[in-house]
C-alpha cells in the first residue's frame, strides 16, 4: 500500500494543481463532493504548467538572425554547466576527429559555436542534447541512429573521399492553431521535393481537435543539421552539426533515446507476455512505461517496439535449440531454462483494513471513505480534475455499467466495479469520467454514485439539467434506475411525478437483443424453422414510428405463434422497463444520440485486460483504477497539445470479389 504514493506523484506532476479529487459517501445519504464550482473557460486548453525551457515563444521567422532574439528551446542542457557536463563523459578514449569545414560551419562565428565533444547517448543528462540540439553546435557520439525529435528533411546527400557519409537536413517548422491560448501543434508531413527550397504542405491533423473549424497553420523554420557517418579504430560514430535557432517550441517526440529503448527492451525481456495497454498503465511492480520516455506515451509505438523486442527474443531461443540440437543434447531439458516472468515483486497483500490508511500513508489525500462495518453501506469514488472537464465537454450520452466478477475480496462479497465512460471528441474515443468501488449493489450506493456524475456537470436548476442533459444509459438493473432517480430527486429537488424519466434515461437496447438471441436459441422456445421469422418481429417492436396500439397488437400475435413467449416479453413489457427500451411507448423522446453501451462495454474489458496482479482484492484493484485513471489523463493532455498518443491505422479497403462470367480474360475488355 505504501507504494501507492508513487503514483499519486506523477499524477501531480502532469495535472495542474491537481489530482484525484476527493469524494466523500456520508452516512444518511449526502454526497460531500469537493468538485469544483466553475471551470475556467478555456476548458479544452487547460495544460500543466511547463518548463521555462519548453515554453513556445511567438517569433517571426521572417526577422534575421541580428533581430531575432535568442531562442532557449529545448537549449536546456547547452549552457556552460552543460557543456562541462558533456565532456566529463565515459568515452574519452578515441580523438576528436577534426571538423570538417562547409558551407554552413564557415558562415557561422566559430567563437560562438559550442563544442560538446564526445557524448555518452547511454546517459540521461544528454538525452536533451540529442533530441533537440538547438544553436550553433557540434558533438560526437557513437550511437549512429537517429536520436533527433526535429521534424527535418534532408535536402542532399554524398560521400566524402575518405568513405565517409555526410547528409544535410533543413527543419521544417511546425504546424498551430491560430486561436490565442490554444497549445495545439502538429508535426509536417515529410514534403516531395527534396531541396533546399521544400516547404511543409501539410501535417497530421488537418483542424483542430479542440477546435474543429479551424485549420492549423505552419510555422517555418531556418535551423538546418549537417550529419557526417564515419569510422575510427574504436568504431562508428556519428558527427552532428547543427546551425541557426527553431523558431518553434519543442516539436513531439516520435522515436525514444538509445538509454531509454535499452530500458524499454529490460521490461520487455523481463515479462514478455504482457501486453501493450498493461505496459502503458503499470502495476504495483512495475512502473509505466511513458515515465521511461515521452515517445512511450504513444500505445502505437509501444506495441511497434515490443513486438520488435519479442522477435529478438524467439530468434535467441531458436538459435539456443539450434545449438543444443548440435551438441546431442535433445534441446532443452524437462525442467525448463527458459526465463520465466517471476510474480514475486512485492505485490500488495490486500490487507487494506482501513481505506484512511492510505490516505495517511499519501504525501497528498486524495481520498475520503467512509466504511460502516455493519452493513458495508459506502464505497471508494475516483474522479479527477480532467475527467470533469471531459464531462462538462461531451456531447453525448453517457454510459453506466458494472463490471461484474472482478473485485473478488471476502470481506465484501457484494462489492462491485461501476465505471461511467463518455465519448469525448477531442480524444476521439471513450474515456471514464467516473469511477468507483461500491460495498454494495443496493438503490442506496447508485444513488450516490450519480450524485456525484451529475454534479460533476454543475446544473444550475432542474431547467438547466432538463435543456442541456445529453442522457444516461445503463443495462436492466432496477437498483441502477431507482439510483437515477433518486439522485435526480435529491439534486433538484423535484418529485418523482414530475419528471418524465424514460426522457433522460434509456436500457441497452443491445442487452434486450442479446436476451432474445439467448429464449430464440433454445428450440422448445423457438422451433428452428421459425427462428428467423422470430427475430424479425421482436426487432420490429424497437421502431420508433410504431404506433402504441400497432405495438401491443404485435407483441399478442407473438404470445399467441409461440406459447413459451409470454413469460419472457411480458418481462421486457412491464411499466417499469418498457418506456426504456421501446421508443414508441416513451413519453417524450430520449434526449441521447444512441441506445447501447458498448462503448462501456469496451473500457470494462480494457480494465480487467490490463489487470496484472494474482488476486483482485480491494487493494489492488484501487491502485489498478488509479494508474487507469492516471493513464487517460496522459492521453487527454497529449491530445490538448496535437501530440499522438495512437498510431492512426487506416482501414484496410475491401477486396472487390471476382465474378466468374464463363468467359476468357480479355486485355481490350479490362482497358474499355
């Protein structure tokens, strides 16, 4: 448990001010929320605070150099302390090779041009050196690929007589959105000309994704990079010249540094058998993999480098059996010599006791719980500052289901998993707004779960939540409809009379097509001949344009063809679920875009895939929630800055089948 203080640091570092907000469940039935009254308007725009050395300056690029005042970005390690840190590096055996004079290295002061020497890429302190070299500079160093997060071009290329390989790059700026306040930014495309004269056309995202209208804008850049390749008596090595000043901020990282791909392929080796989204979120044992390097935050690329590191590991095995096979040893022995993934790593016991022990335990609370030994009325509520703004931001339904069968702790046999997720547009995927731990399954702990959902969205009245509510929908369970409603009742303080629930709420209509496919299935229900025709009258009850009398005139044709029917749909047709699930019967029309939740379907599978610990008590599942969470939130501010945090697979195109006519291939009729 002590370890969970860890976790709550990186969420400090990457959230502004903030962290998991604390959410009380009293005794009687209130809700004590420390939510915020009102978010700033810039919602989408809101960043942690960034380092000096990071923060994007407005230069123009048309200035010259004389003008244009001197840009630190990304410069943090190129100062004199820097650069007597750079020197003092292992690799001091071989001689400095001579610079080799150009065009670009004659133009510039040779006073002014910092010379770095020899640099250790296995070392931490020059990974920013490597990755964004900014200014009049020069260095060597002996891992030849590439380490720079500069979006370049290389404008020509040639060899030198003594073999060696030299390339000339030129940067190709960065693409912004125009609207004030906005920190959105997107890499270029790599342009097809390659000259000196190439211009970035245009870059990954089109518009912007917290404003959708408007288009980014490219920002040019005069920094230019030459790369020489050669060769000594130790080995390769790489010689890098860089000249002039970005005239952007720090462009996202599209490939890890060497001492950090080493570390990466440490985790990988260790464990090969997880999988990219358990290497992304962490465990107890393990930390995740974007605290080893910003290019991890990425999913894409992870699940790039660990497929990459997976088959190092199978062509060392193959060669292994290769050689046992040689030696007459029958390959490997009954026993096993394979390295296998060890569990013993200090995982948590479970021995909770007390939630508040955590909370001491925390350099920051984060947490307040409340637990009543003798009937186990509370629970443990997650939500921090981000997923509030994703709740205030969407612009569509939400989705409410219990994941069922993961906490398995005794000491809470009713204990469940309830996860709230919603759309957001920015991110353009699901996402959670709230989570939580509920001691019980009763109306009383859904109540105060959407208590505190809807007053995360900060309604002022029962007209404002009428207006604007963008709807809930969650399976067939009545504890989770009596919750609803109590929770809209408490808020608002209106009778239950006088709201038209069926408008706001709505049952999965896939979960009632999944119980017909389940009465269909059995053929004392349904003879196998009648199977289809079944099918097509009970999807014909989901039309929104029947009329109420047409309704029930279908639904008593169906218990008369199919005797076993009438138990089954009288259910589904009962008062207090048949104006959820049948559009026709409701009052007025659900206020929502859609009827299903299988978008929350799709994050409980990802919570339970992701879990990595041997036993789901409530220790462990707390702490796995919580590096979830934590995990989303990197995603949601790397979408706020344009950064990628998925590859963008696009979908294969559909092969065209082949109609076979009878007749010969004919070249003239496939030209016409």
């Amino acid at each position: 448990v002590q370890q969970l203080s860890g976790v709550q640091g990186v969420l400090n570092a990457m959230s502004p001010g903030g962290v998991l907000l604390p959410h009380a469940i009293q005794q009687h039935g209130t809700v004590s929320a420390q939510l915020p009254n009102q978010l700033p308007p810039q919602l989408p725009l809101q960043l942690p605070p960034q380092p000096p050395h990071q923060q994007m300056q407005s230069i123009p690029s048309n200035l010259p150099r004389e003008v244009r005042p001197a840009s630190n970005l990304g410069n943090n390690m190129h100062g004199p302390s820097a650069q007597a840190n750079s020197t003092e590096t292992s690799i001091p055996t071989a001689k400095l090779p001579p610079a080799k004079p150009s065009l670009d290295a004659t133009a510039c002061n040779r006073s002014e041009r910092r010379e770095h020497g020899w640099v250790d890429a296995s070392s931490e302190e020059s990974a920013s050196l490597l990755r964004y070299p900014n200014g009049d500079l020069r260095y060597l160093c002996r891992e030849t690929s590439v380490q720079r997060a500069w979006p370049m071009v290389q404008i020509s290329r040639y060899t030198l007589t003594n073999g060696d390989r030299v390339q000339k790059l030129k940067c190709l700026g960065e693409f912004f959105c125009p609207v004030h306040g906005c920190t959105v930014v997107s890499r270029p495309k790599v342009p097809k000309e390659r000259s000196n004269k190439a211009i970035a056309e245009s870059c990954r995202l089109d518009f912007c994704p917290c404003h959708p209208t408007v288009q980014l804008v490219h920002r040019p850049c005069g920094a230019k990079m030459t790369i020489t390749k050669g060769s000594d008596e130790i080995g390769s090595y790489v010689e890098v010249e860089h000249f002039g000043d970005h005239s952007h901020g720090d462009s996202h990282p599209i490939r890890p540094v060497s001492a950090s791909r080493s570390m990466f392929e440490q985790v990988v080796r260790k464990d090969p058998q997880l999988s990219p989204t358990q290497l992304v979120v962490g465990s107890s044992s393990k930390e995740p993999v974007r605290n080893i390097d910003p290019a991890y935050k990425n999913i894409g690329r992870v699940r790039e480098h660990q497929r990459e590191v997976r088959k190092a590991l199978d062509n060392e095995l193959e060669k292994e059996v290769q050689r046992d096979l040689a030696d007459h040893q029958g390959g490997l022995d009954s026993n096993g010599n394979e390295s296998k993934p060890s569990n013993d790593h200090g995982i948590l016991d479970g021995k909770l006791g007390d939630i508040a022990a955590v909370e001491n335990q925390s350099n920051n609370p984060f947490l307040i719980l409340e637990e009543r030994s003798h009937n186990n009325d509370g629970g443990i509520v997650m939500q921090t500052a981000p997923m509030i703004q994703r709740l205030q931001l969407a612009d569509r339904a939400s989705e409410v289901d219990a994941i069922e069968g993961f906490l398995d702790d005794n000491r809470f046999p009713n204990g469940i998993v309830v996860v709230s997720s919603t759309y957001c547009s920015v991110m353009k995927k699901f996402t959670p707004t709230l989570v939580a731990i509920l001691y019980g399954r009763s109306s009383l702990h859904f109540c105060r779960f959407f208590k505190i959902l809807i007053n995360g969205m900060d309604y002022a009245d029962f007209q404002d939540f009428a207006r604007n509510y963008k709807g809930m929908i969650c399976d067939m369970s009545e504890a989770e409809r009596l919750g609803f409603e109590l929770a809209i009742t408490d808020l608002f303080d209106v009778a239950i009379d006088e709201i038209t629930i069926e408008q706001f709420y709505a049952y999965c209509q896939v979960h009632f097509l999944r119980s017909e496919a389940k009465f269909r299935r059995k053929h004392s229900n349904v003879p196998k001949k009648f199977k289809n025709d079944f099918k097509m009258r009970v999807r014909e009850l989901l039309n929104p344009c029947l009329h109420t009398e047409d309704f029930w005139a279908k639904c008593k044709s169906l218990k008369q063809d199919y005797p076993q029917c009438p138990h089954w749909l009288d259910w589904h047709t009962s008062d207090k679920r048949a104006r959820k699930i049948f559009p026709c019967l409701a009052r007025k029309p659900y206020v929502g875009d859609h009827k299903n939740t299988n978008g929350q379907e799709s994050m409980g599978k990802t919570i339970q895939t992701s879990f990595t610990e041997p036993k789901a008590n409530l220790a462990s599942v707390f702490a796995h929630l919580k590096r979830f969470l934590i995990e989303f939130d990197t995603r949601w501010f790397c979408a706020l800055k344009g950064e990628p945090f998925d590859y963008n697979l696009s979908p294969t195109k559909p092969r065209k089948n082949y109609k076979n006519d009878g007749c010969p291939f004919q070249a003239e009729r496939a030209l016409v």
